[in-house]
C-alpha cells in the first residue's frame, strides 16, 4: 500500500484525529503530537527521539509530552514520552496504549489506531497530570508529515 502525504489521511481522518489529541488534552496537561512519514531508516525509537527533539516537544513546562510516531511503509510505530512523565510512570506505561495502534494498524486502519491510542493516552496521562486549567496548549494539535 503505498499513500502519498497528501491522501495518506482523508480530511476528514485529519479532523478525527486532531480532535481527539484535543479532546485527549482537555482532561491532561500533558501534551500529544502526531508524527507520520513514510520509511525509518533508523531503529524505530532512535528515529522517534530524533523527531521528539526536532519537534521541540522538550519545551513543556512539565516535560509531558508524548509523540505518536508511524512510518508507515516500514510498517514501524512508536508512542514516546518525555522525562516528566518517565519520572513518574513504570516501564510498561505505553503497552495499552501501543496495543490500541498495534490492533487497528495491522487492518490499516490508522485513523481509528491513532484515535483510539490517543484518547487511551489521555486517560493514562490524566491520572499523573491532570488538567489544572493553565496549562494552555504548549504544543500544536495539527499532524505532522514528514518526508
């Protein structure tokens, strides 16, 4: 299956898949990004921390952001958070979360993966930074494509 950056997400996948970071973020401070290109060249985690760091997520106040990275030809994808939510969660944190992608993934369907996994974020996230009402939105809600 090949998709190019354009038709990768259908309008309307762009709109679910942003209101759910939004409606993720309306119960957390924490902060989610979505990132999406088309190979890895790197093991998946190195590439994500790469993409973490060009996307600045590590300016939060509260060090609790969280990317959702695919690369979707190579079939690879990863959810990775900062320091401030590692400091507080154990090691296995993300594995409800990545099962939701890893489900919806596997059948293609990664608007519904990236929804799912994004709400499921929320929930997680709001146990550890709950929504003060000051938080702000630190970080933009629109997907990010790269190459």
């Amino acid at each position: 299956m090949s998709f190019t950056k354009a038709s990768f997400f259908s309008p309307d996948e762009q709109k679910r898949i942003i209101a759910a970071i939004g409606s993720a973020e309306s119960q957390t401070s924490g902060e989610i990004q979505v990132f999406i290109e088309s190979n890895c060249q790197d093991d998946v985690m190195t590439r994500a921390r790469a993409v973490f760091d060009e996307l600045e997520m590590y300016k939060t106040a509260l060090r609790n952001g969280v990317l959702f990275y695919l690369a979707y030809e190579d079939h690879k994808f990863a959810v990775l958070g900062d320091s401030g939510i590692h400091e507080r969660v154990s090691a296995d944190f993300w594995e409800t979360t990545k099962e939701h992608l890893r489900s919806h993934f596997v059948k293609s369907a990664f608007a519904d993966g990236f929804v799912n996994g994004i709400l499921e974020a929320g929930e997680q996230l709001k146990k550890y930074f709950p929504e003060t009402g000051d938080s702000g939105n630190e970080l933009p809600n629109e997907i990010v494509f790269g190459k």
